[in-house]
C-alpha cells in the first residue's frame, strides 16, 4: 500500500496533487523538485501502476515484489536500485529477525519500498523534513538518510547482542555452567535447554545479523565515491560517513562471531574436564568396591576346605581387612584429588 506521497522542493515538503502520477509530473515541470512515493508491502497491481509511470526497470520491480535479496547496488538506464536489510532483535526470545528495504532512484523521484515490520521510515521521513539543507540534495538525501537509520540501527542491534553475549558467557564459566542451563535467569531459556543449544542459537542469529551487515559493505563504498549515476556529487562525504559506521557494525558482527566460536569452544572443553572428573571419580569407587567384592567372591565359593573358617575371629580380620583396604584407597584417592 501507499504509505505515503510527498513533493520536496528546495529542502521544503509543499502540498502537491493526490495522485502520484500528476505530483511526478509536477516535480519534473518545475526542475528543482523531487517526489518521494513510500510504499509497504505493495500488490503486484500497486507496483504495475508504479513502475509504469515511474519507468522502473523489470528485473528491479521483480526483485523489489519478491523480497528475499541481499543488500546491492544495481544501476539501470533510468533509475538507480539498492536493497538494504534492516534488522530488529527481541531480546526477550533472542531473535534476529530480517526486514527489506529497496530504493528507487531517478528523474526527480525516489521510491521507498518495505517488507516486513522492521525499520519503519516515517521517523527517516520527519527527521528529514527538519533538516532542508539536507533535502536540498535531491533524491540522494533519501538514499543516504535511510541508509544511515538502517546502519545506525546495526550498532544498536550489536551492543545488545553483545550485552546478552556477556550475560551467556559468564553462565557458561559459572561453577554449573554446563549443567543444562539450569542456572539461568534468562526468559525462555528454560531448565530443559542445553547451554551448547542456546550457544548455537545464539550464532545462528548472528550469522542471520552478519547476511545484512555483509553484503552492504560493497554498495556503500560505491556510493562513497563519486561516478554513480543518479546521485549527487556532493552527497560523497554523507555516504563515506555511513560507511565508516557500517564498517564499525561489521566489526562488532565479526568479534560477537569469534567470541561465539570461543565460548562454545570453552565449554566443550569443561565438558570434557567433568567427564573426565566424573570417570575418575567413577574408576575410584569401583576400585574401592572391588577389593571386597573379591574377598567376599572367594569366600562365597562354599568349600569345605578353608583354613580361615576354622577360626572364631577369622570373620571379623576379613571384614576388617576389607575395611582397612578401601579406607586406605580413599586416602589415597582423595589425596590425588580423584574423590
């Protein structure tokens, strides 16, 4: 649907025609005026209208319907394309989810087009229209205005992965670090949910967080430097700005990944540590418990012929000998901190 349909002329939103169609042609009748069309999650129909009148090429209208890209940069003859992915993260659930935002470029237009929940441009829209020095670059100041929200909101999305990252990683060297996660306090997960699970997890929305991030890298060196079509010559140091923040957010992206990759690391290794301690332990009882099983094996052999059972106190020296053995065994097992 259309979201909303604005002319901007010297940095200034001015009332303009209803229909899409007339207000384009009004920007490109006066020269010095732009229209920025915003569109959510558009029919196939709304996008025919679109495209029609806007000239958009067909394989950019095919993309900007189906969704699911990756963040690029694509220049046609009569328009410029780029496809971002704003992210959002629920803390509560410890999701990364994935939105897409295309940009349309050309003869005094630009065309916003989201899918998903993320990254709603009406605050990029009102920020915008409080800054006219800005729109007075034209289109471009739509391209580099909603790139800027949408990587800003990576390093937003980064410190909180990274708060929650500390949180799992002081669980995971807690003294019950690998007993199932039954130490945290962490909502939704639960007793039943293994620590080495919610480690994966947790890498899993990164690697969803590091497919926005990535990708974007590209398209916003190219837009950092001059030569590309349909933006301003002047807009080059706003973009090398966002780029440098993007820089910044991939950086983040990379150490929460390795610090992942340490973590998980880590605790297989203290899983490998209690194994060992627990057969240890294991290997000590089962010494202790064989000593007397094997006296006790061969005096329940029922011969007639045992030179001890001639004896009143040959019971009693049997199970004190017994006695004696496993004691001295879990001496010497507890002095090697086997017990």
């Amino acid at each position: 649907m259309i979201v909303d349909c604005a002319i901007y002329r010297d940095g200034r939103r001015t009332d303009g025609p209803a229909d899409f169609s007339d207000a384009l042609a009004e920007a490109r009748a006066t020269g010095d005026a732009f229209l920025w069309l915003g569109l959510h999650e558009a029919t196939a129909h709304e996008f025919d209208l679109v495209s029609s009148e806007f000239g958009l090429h067909p394989l950019a209208v095919e993309d900007a319907l189906t969704a699911h890209q990756r963040p690029k940069l694509e220049v046609y003859d009569d328009s410029l394309f780029v496809v971002l992915k704003p992210v959002r993260y629920e803390p509560e659930n410890d999701i990364v989810s994935s939105g897409e935002l295309m940009v349309f470029i050309g003869d005094s237009f630009v065309v916003t087009v989201r899918h998903g929940e993320g990254a709603p441009l009406a605050a990029v829209r009102q920020r915008l229209e409080a800054e006219p020095e800005v729109l007075r670059h034209g289109p471009t100041s739509v391209l580099y205005a909603v790139s800027d929200a949408v990587v800003d909101h990576y390093i937003e999305v980064a410190g909180e992965l990274q708060i929650d990252l500390e949180e799992l990683e002081e669980e995971v060297f807690a003294p019950n670090g690998g007993d199932g996660g039954s130490g945290s306090s962490r909502p939704g997960s639960g007793s039943g949910t293994s620590t080495a699970e919610r480690i994966y997890t947790f890498k899993r929305q990164v690697m969803e967080f590091r497919r926005a991030t990535g990708p974007l890298a590209m398209p916003m060196a190219r837009l950092a430097v001059p030569g590309v079509p349909f933006v301003d010559t002047g807009s080059q140091p706003f973009f090398r700005d966002v780029n440098d923040h993007l820089l910044h957010a991939n950086e983040q992206v990379e150490a929460l990944d390795r610090l992942l990759s340490d973590i998980l690391a880590a605790h297989l290794a203290q899983m490998g540590v209690r194994q060992n301690d627990d057969m240890r332990k294991i290997s000590a009882w089962a010494a202790m418990a064989a000593v007397p099983t094997l006296v006790a094996g061969i005096y329940g052999m029922n011969f007639k012929h045992m030179p001890e059972l001639r004896y009143a106190w040959a019971y009693p020296a049997v199970i004190a000998f017994m006695a004696v053995v496993v004691f001295g065994l879990h001496r010497a097992f507890k002095r090697r901190g086997w017990l």
